[in-house]
C-alpha cells in the first residue's frame, strides 16, 4: 500500500512538472489574420474570395500570379503581378467584413517600364495582425 501511495504521488508530481514546465504553443502561434475580417479582393472588375484568412483565390485566373510571400509573428506580405492588355487599367480594392478593418492603398507608377504597383495594408484596431499586399500590374 505504502509502495503505490508513493508511485501515485511521483507519477502525479512528475505530471505537474512535464505540463507546468512546457512552452505553450500559443507564445509562438503569432497574430490571427482571420481577425482581419477579409472577404474579397477585386482586381481589375473581378471578384476573388479570400482563402486562408488572407489569400485571394486566384486559381482561375490565368494573368494573375502569387510571386512572394512573407510572415513574421504580427505581419505578412503577399505580392502578386498581374498581366493587363494595354486597354485595361489596373485596379484593386480589398473588402472585410469588419467596419473597423483600415484599409489603406498607396498606388505607384514605373512609365518606363509599364508597372503601375498598389501596396495596400490591412490592420484593425485592437488586433495586432497586419496583412500587406503588393499588386503589380504589368501592361503588356
């Protein structure tokens, strides 16, 4: 009786020690992008639903393509080129479903080279995920 009181109590404090000693996964896990509440992209007229929390579902598009990407703890940056005919002009917008998502969009232009660039941010106050987006827009 003595000889399994004292096995119980070593297994039980051994236990404690294991599970009070381990690295909680959520101290790695980062932000949660899915709190940035994003539905949609719309590139050049053209509705693509976010998967993933972040990535426009690009699979059936045939000039766009995914060509970086990047994430540390809190931010991620995904960068895209998209292929216009010289009669489309190049646009996006991204949409959350969320009032309090800041979207914000700075457009650049390289004449010489035909590429018009949108480098869009996405954050919400209070969360500390934050998506950035890189579009480029190649006129062919």
């Amino acid at each position: 009786m003595k000889k399994l009181l004292r096995v119980t109590i070593l297994i039980i404090t051994s236990c404690l020690f294991l599970f009070s000693c381990g690295k909680s996964n959520d101290d790695n896990k980062g932000a949660d992008f899915s709190m940035l509440g994003l539905t949609s992209a719309v590139i050049n007229g053209k509705q693509y639903d976010i998967k993933k929390d972040v990535m426009p579902d690009i699979s059936t598009a045939r000039n766009i393509t995914i060509t970086g990407m990047q994430k540390s703890r809190n931010k991620a940056t995904l960068e895209y080129v998209i292929l216009n005919n010289p009669e489309e002009v190049g646009s996006v917008m991204l949409y959350s479903r969320y009032s309090d998502t800041y979207i914000s969009s700075v457009k650049s232009e390289d004449k010489e080279n035909a590429i018009t660039t949108y480098t869009i941010t996405v954050k919400r106050a209070g969360y500390e995920a934050e998506m950035t987006y890189i579009f480029h827009f190649k006129t062919l």
